[in-house]
C-alpha cells in the first residue's frame, strides 16, 4: 500500500508541474507583434505573437495586407488566408508581387487591432546557366525567386518569435520526463523490496 502511494504521489506532482505548463491562455493577450515576410515567390507572408510572452496567436486573425512598389503600382487590399505552416501563421497566394521594390502594410483586425509596415524586394529568379552538351547529365534543381524583407519587420520592441516550440510545450515535456523519472524509481524500489 506504501507504494502504492508514492506512486500516487509521485503522479499529482507530475500532474501539478505539467497543468500549468500547459495552460498558457493566461499570459496571452495585450499587443500583438506582426513578423511580415515574404514566401520567396512574390507571395506574402505573416507570423502573428503575443508581445507579452512570443508565444503565437492561437486565436483566428484577420490580417489584411497592401502593397505599393517603387513603380506606383498597388495591390490590395487582400485578406490573407491561414497557413498550415503553423498556428499564427497568415499567407496570401504565390506570386501577389511582382518584379520590385515594394512597401506592405499588414494590419491586423481581430483578434485586437495591430499594424506594421516593411519594404520588400522581389527580385527574378537567376538566370538559367547555358546547357551543357548532350553528354552530359542534367543539372539538378530549378530556378527560384529570392525575396527580402528590408527594414524593422515587427510591430513589437521585444524579440520575434525564432520558431520551434513555445515554451509552455518545454515545460509540459520536462514535467512528462520527471513523472517518468519519478515513476522508474519508484517501480525499481518496489521490485527491490
């Protein structure tokens, strides 16, 4: 019965390290930082997190986006559509841009009204090198658009989020190992007695 307990015990505690953890919703709220870029094809794109703890914005957005190049010539509005790159993630179809310099608006509507402003170049995809003869193989891979984004691209002062999980997903897995942990040992005392 004693280890039966430990083992009880050893599982609330598990349980109350991973709750919180996995509870996140509580932070959120307050600014939203807009990260806008582009998809390499003349497409943009736009990554949507809490300023006050980077974690992304669950929530569904509205993001819309304009655009206006060197040239004079506009795009937009248009509302972007969610990515299934991730959770935050916003995109528009391939190719929105062409050829230039442009400077985008994204503004955000809900879930609380946000806006940012970057300059983006889409330049042509590099020139295709001269074929080789006949004799030879096929060189490998294709042609691809290269874009940058130039400028402040976040609507916030603290750091943009760097991908991978958020933090609250680290701190479920620590809590998940330590039960586990906790669990081994207390399996291998028992069998020990």
């Amino acid at each position: 019965m004693k280890q039966l307990t430990r083992l009880g015990a050893a599982f609330l505690l598990a349980l109350g390290l991973a709750v919180p953890a996995m509870a996140p919703a509580a932070a959120h709220g307050g600014k939203i930082d807009i990260e806008l870029g582009t998809d390499g094809a003349g497409g943009v794109s736009v990554a949507l997190t809490w300023a006050g703890d980077h974690h992304p914005v669950e929530e569904s957005a509205v993001v819309i986006v304009q655009a206006v190049s060197d040239a004079g010539d506009k795009v937009g509005p248009v509302t972007l559509t969610s990515a299934s790159e991730g959770v935050g993630w916003y995109r528009s179809e391939p190719a929105l841009l062409d050829e230039g310099h442009w400077t985008v608006t994204a503004r955000v509507k809900e879930p609380k009204k946000a806006k940012v402003e970057a300059e983006i170049d889409v330049v042509p995809p590099p020139a295709a090198p001269p074929s080789e003869p006949a004799s030879s193989a096929p060189a490998a891979g294709g042609s691809t658009v290269e874009a940058d984004a130039i400028g402040g691209t976040s609507a916030g002062d603290g750091p943009t989020s760097t991908g991978g999980p958020p933090g609250w997903t680290a701190w479920a897995l620590v809590a998940l190992a330590v039960a586990g942990g906790v669990t081994a040992v207390v399996v291998l005392r028992r069998r020990a007695s």
